[in-house]
C-alpha cells in the first residue's frame, strides 16, 4: 500500500490493518517453511506496510501532544 492510502485511514483501520498484516506474515513463513510460497518477497513488503502503518499512527500520537 501507498503511504497516502494508509494516510487516509483512521486510526482504528490502521491497527486492524496492521494486525491483519501480521497474520499474512505469519501464515506465510508457514507456508515459506513447507515450500508452498511461490513469492518471498510478500513477506518483506508486508513488513514494511506494518512500518508505513506504526510511522503514521506515531507521527499522529506527536501530533495530539
């Protein structure tokens, strides 16, 4: 995703986001593990959504104080 999508997001969407993100990373070092995932690659860009995700909900946590 796009940092100005996940921008567009409320804060509550952005944590499910980010919880749903983790789940993919999970299910798919499963699936890395027994051969079955055909793009590794998946797992690095979800990370860095999470990272996309926690920037923003830090920099709107700044904003507020």
């Amino acid at each position: 995703m796009k940092a100005s999508e996940l921008k567009a997001m409320k804060d509550a969407e952005l944590v499910e986001k980010e919880t749903e993100l983790r789940e993919n990373i999970f299910r798919m070092k499963f699936k890395l593990a027994t051969g079955d995932i055909e793009d590794s690659s998946q797992i690095k860009k979800a990370k860095k959504d999470i990272a996309r995700i926690k920037t923003i909900l830090n920099e709107r946590a700044i904003e507020e104080k």
